[in-house]
C-alpha cells in the first residue's frame, strides 16, 4: 500500500471519543518499549507520526491513525511495564478490553513482539486475550536486523511456539531499520481492511 495520507486524530480513553466514520481499524498491540510506534512510522513512511520514546509506557490512550482516510492504525497502551501503577494499569486494562470487545470496526490485531527474545507471559495473555475474543491475529517480531540471518528461523519458531499460534495466524519478521518485511505486512493487513 501506498500511503499518501496519515495522521492522528484522536487520543480516545473511552467509546465516546472513538472516531464514527465507520472504517476498518487494526489495532497495534505490545509491550512498552516493543516498537509499536516505529512500526507505524516506517509502515506509512514519515519519521515521526508516532511518537517514539526512551522511557516505555508514554503511550496511555488509544491513539487512532487515520491511513490514506480508508482505515485506522490504532495504537493501544503498551503492557508489562512496571513503573506503572497498579491502578493505571487498571485503568488501561478496562479501557482496552472495552475498545477489543465492544468496537464493531475493529478487524483485526498486529501483537508486535520482540524477535530478538522468547515471548514474554504478557504477550502469551495478549495473545489469547485477542484470540478468545475471535479476531484474527498477525504477529510483527520486530527488530529483524538485530539477529544474524542465520539465526532468524529459530527466532521465529521460538516465537511461534511460545505464543502457541493457531495454524491461520501468521508470524510477520520486521525491522523498523530496514524496512525488511513491510511488504508481507502491508500484505496481511490489506486482507482486513478492503
């Protein structure tokens, strides 16, 4: 996909600031400090849309990215990071449930992981958290230049495995440095939202 036009437009933390014009949204799901927000800068080609950070945890709303005005990225809250309270985790945790539950446009998810490390236990809950919900999941193992070619297959299957991933997900390698993989992704997302 050639994409002409993104921006944001809303950071929602609740229903009644989702955008209503009814597109196909794709939610972006993670753990802080994953690489959510470069995936998105490099996928739509600007350097700084998504805000990146050094310190994980910036992102504390569903971030809505209108794409070429014919879908949405939606950038959620990243989990697993400790410097967070309790309480505004829990916070977060009800706003996405309600967002993963109840949103009628949302299509499906791309849970964005590390390739470099084994899947953490928070992105095996996310995992089946999204899959108990019935929506179809992709999965971008991030930071593919950090791993020697030789080593990415095991990487992969290591991935795979620990997310138990069902026989029509697809596991999707991406570097954000690179640009290697943004083609399959583009790929896999365009199936959702046409």
């Amino acid at each position: 996909m050639k994409v002409t036009n993104a921006e944001i437009v809303i950071s929602a933390v609740s229903q009644k600031q989702y955008p209503n014009d009814l597109l196909p949204e794709i939610a972006l799901a993670g753990r802080s400090n994953v690489g959510k927000s470069s995936f998105i800068n490099k996928m739509i080609n600007r350097k700084s849309l998504a805000r990146t950070s050094s310190k994980p945890g910036k992102t504390q709303t569903l971030n809505f990215y209108k794409i070429n005005d014919v879908f949405y990225f939606v950038d959620v809250p990243g989990y697993g990071y400790a410097k967070v309270s309790k309480k505004e985790r829990e916070k977060w945790g009800k706003m996405m449930e309600e967002y993963f539950i109840e949103r009628e446009n949302l299509r499906a998810a791309a849970l964005i992981v590390d390739i470099r490390h084994q899947p953490t236990a928070d992105d095996v809950t996310m995992y089946d958290f999204l899959k108990h919900y019935e929506l179809p999941v992709m999965v971008i193992a991030t930071k593919l230049d950090k791993i020697p070619k030789g080593k990415r297959a095991k990487h992969l299957k290591q991935t795979a495995q620990t997310l138990e991933l069902e026989a029509e997900d697809i596991i999707i390698p991406f570097s954000s440095e690179t640009g290697e993989g943004k083609e399959e992704a583009w790929r896999a997302m365009t199936k959702f939202i046409n």
